[in-house]
C-alpha cells in the first residue's frame, strides 16, 4: 500500500480557513494541517486541533506575506513597525543570502514560532512554510539546526512532473516551468541534508504547480498516474467569510474543499491502493488506513474528544 498525507495549509488564517479544514478531516481525506502560529484565527485553529486530536498539525512557517512572532524591535531588517515581512519571496530571499544581520534575525524568528507552537501543546507533525520559502538553503540550514532540539519529523519537499499538470491545464506555462526548476534545484540539494539530521520527507508532494487549482477533476486525474510510496497532497481549503481576507483566489477555496469531500476522489484513492496517514506517522496515534476508515473515524463522536 502506498501511503498519502492530505495536508490543509494556512491553518489559522481566518475562521474560514479553518472551517474548511476541519470539515475536510472530519468527511474527508484531509489528515494534515500546517499552522500559522500568529495569524489571525491561530488561537481558533489551535482550539479546533486540541479538540481533534485525529487531526495532525505542522508548523506552517510565516516569513513573508505575514506577521513576525517576535516584536518588531527585535527584527529590524525583516519586517515593518506592525511585525509585517518586508518585500516578496524573491526580494526577502535575496535579503538572507546578503545580510549577516538579517540571518541572525531570521534564527530568532524561526526559534520564537517553533517555541510558539511547542507552547501549544500540540505535537508536531511535521514543519513547512508560507510561500514555500523554507527551503531557502539558508531558512532550512536554521530549521535542520533546530530539528533535534524541536523534535522535527520532516519537512515538506515539494516534487511533482510537470508533465501531470501541463496535461489538465497549460495555463501560466512559464511560471510552471521555472517554478518546476527552481524547485527541482531546491529539493535535490534539500534531500542529503535532511537524510543527514534523520529528518523525513516525501517521495511525492503536490500542490505547487495547482496553488489554487487542487479541484475535484486535476486529483482524479493525478492519482492514478502517481508512480511513489509516500505522497503528499496539499491545498488551501476555505469557506468564504464576510469580512475576512481570501488566502487564494475567490471561489478556489470552496472548489478546494468539495475535491477533499469527494466521494469520487476516495473512491480513486481506495482502487489505486493510497492508505491516508500524516508526516508524523510514528506519533500519530492511528497509524495509516484506507481514505474510508480514516472519514469513519474521523466523525465517529469518539474522535471528536480527548482519549
């Protein structure tokens, strides 16, 4: 049997985000969520995790296009007066290739959300990040320092064909090429250093050529043609709330979500022999099962309390 984790990122973005996620793990194939530790709704989504404790939660790193868990003072040349990130992905990576000083703020701030989650209580699956940019040779080199101290069962090293995606859809072609390089690069300079510090990783993760496109038809379309022994599927599951910001575009978040629901999608899960389990396999208490035991259990009334 080929084993798959379903991860949920934006974990505590808003309330809607975090609805969709627990729906998705409690009639769904969800297993997984990464957990934005001073988002918005974080003391929300912790509440929901504490309650689901079928539910295995990673830390979703945050060091661009959010907010810093330690107080501005202490970070000056990595985000604003407000604790916000300064600049994108490309700008912000150049910034901790450069800077010596940006470095030893970046260490501290990597510390404070990993000591952030640990106050949680909940324990840690497994660790990715916002916007991919934890596998920044120099953000993987601090969490890889860290991994004992935290206990860090693996990091999340996406790696999928383009070929798969560029079947369903050839939109946006030459940012899926690059980004399909970038991170091909990435992961094959990633894979000795977390086999060095016994750090697990996927054979498989998909997700970042379909940001936002994770739907219904593209995973039907997937599972069958996935050639590996440990997968990870991820989206950005959401319902829209009045009021609250969208991590995604509008209405992807729904069609995200009804992929996750689908009983076509367990179906193909279950025919093309995927047992749903969680980065953390060893602490999870289930260990891996077929996609109709896991929605079993997971809405059973026992799974929604605390053993």
């Amino acid at each position: 049997m080929k084993q798959l984790v379903v991860t949920g990122d934006d974990f505590g973005f808003s309330t809607g985000v975090n609805r969709a996620i627990l729906e998705a793990h409690r009639r769904g194939i969800l297993t997984n969520a990464s957990l934005m530790v001073d988002a918005a709704a974080a003391a929300e989504a912790i509440d929901m995790a504490r309650a689901h404790p079928t539910l295995a939660v990673g830390l979703h790193l945050v060091l661009v296009d959010g907010r810093s868990e330690r107080s501005a003072r202490f970070l000056p040349h990595l985000v604003d007066a407000n604790r916000r990130f300064r600049g994108g992905p490309v700008r912000s990576g150049l910034r901790y290739a450069l800077h010596p000083a940006a470095r030893r703020e970046l260490r501290l701030e990597i510390r404070a959300q990993l000591e952030r989650f640990r106050q949680t209580g909940l324990r840690l699956s497994h660790v990715d990040g916002h916007h991919h940019l934890h596998l920044h040779p120099v953000v993987l080199g601090i969490l890889l320092d860290l991994a004992d101290e935290f206990q860090i069962p693996a990091i999340r090293l996406p790696s999928e064909e383009l070929g798969l995606t560029l079947a369903v859809d050839r939109t946006g072609l030459v940012s899926k090429l690059a980004s399909s390089a970038v991170f091909r690069l990435l992961r094959g300079r990633a894979e000795a250093r977390l086999r060095a510090e016994d750090v697990g990783f996927a054979d498989r993760v998909y997700g970042l050529l379909a940001t936002g496109k994770m739907t219904e038809s593209y995973l039907l379309h997937i599972i069958p043609r996935i050639r590996a022994g440990r997968v990870e599927l991820y989206s950005h599951p959401s319902l829209e709330e009045p009021g609250e910001p969208l991590n995604g575009p509008p209405g992807s978040g729904r069609q995200e979500l009804a992929a996750l629901l689908s009983p076509r999608v367990r179906e193909s899960l279950d025919l093309n022999g995927f047992q749903l389990a969680t980065d953390g396999e060893a602490n999870h208490r289930f260990p891996g099962r077929t996609s109709r035991e896991i929605a079993s259990r997971a809405g059973s009334p026992r799974a929604d309390s605390r053993e």
